[in-house]
C-alpha cells in the first residue's frame, strides 16, 4: 500500500509544479496532469458529503487548473464516480442535483490517484511519452 500511496503523492506534487508552466511541451505530461488534478479535486471533495450545488465541482475544478465545465462533467466526474468517489444524482433532464462523496481518508485519496493512472498489464504512466514508473 505504500507504493500505492507514493505514486499518488507524487502525481499529486508533479501536477502542482506542472501547473506554473505553459507551453507545447505541457502535452507530453497530460496524463500525470489529469491524474494530479483528479487527486486534488479528490481533496477538496472530501468531508463535503452530499453537494447539492454543482456548480461547487466547477470552482473545485477551476482551482486544479480545469477552466471548461464541459470537461469537468464529461471526463471528471464520471472518472471520480469510477473510482467510486462519488455518486452523481440527475433529474429527468440529466441536470446534476446533487453529488455524493464517498472518500474515506487521505489514504484513499492517494490510492484513487494512483489507481487512475494505472493500466492493467502496463503499470503506471506519468506522462504521455509511456514512461514506465
């Protein structure tokens, strides 16, 4: 487990410094910035329990450097409701009326990191490059 949690602290770390810098080169990094930036919103949505304003994920997400809401409903939360995170609550209309967290700890925190830039039969990717950790 303290190889799990390693990974995902250092994802989490590596996105934070990532995030001072712009440039085409970014592009090689996007998979250990999508797997930081799912770690920290993991962070700021734990002990948050039931969020009936959705418009609180796009703040969290804007904090982690994801400006586009579409992103964040398209690709973010159904990424954080696979890693069993949370539970996404829609009406008729497929409108979000309430998100529910489910994060345990920190640890599950760095293990839900981890395990998202993972891939079976391959390891773990820090980058788009493949770069094998």
């Amino acid at each position: 487990m303290d190889d799990i949690k390693d990974i995902g602290s250092l994802l989490i770390e590596e996105q934070k410094h990532l995030q001072e810098y712009s440039g085409a080169s970014l592009k090689y990094y996007q998979n250990t910035i999508r797997a930081g930036q799912i770690g920290r919103i993991l962070g700021k949505l734990r002990k948050q329990e039931v969020i009936t304003n959705p418009d609180k994920i796009d703040v969290f997400a804007a904090d982690v450097g994801i400006i586009d809401s579409k992103v964040v409903s398209s690709i973010y939360l159904p990424e954080l409701e696979r890693l069993g995170a949370i539970d996404v609550y829609k009406d008729g209309s497929g409108t979000i009326v309430k998100i529910e967290e489910n994060i345990g700890s920190e640890e599950d925190i760095l293990r839900m990191t981890a395990e998202n830039s993972y891939e079976p039969g391959l390891g773990f990717y820090l980058s788009n490059s493949n770069e094998k950790l």
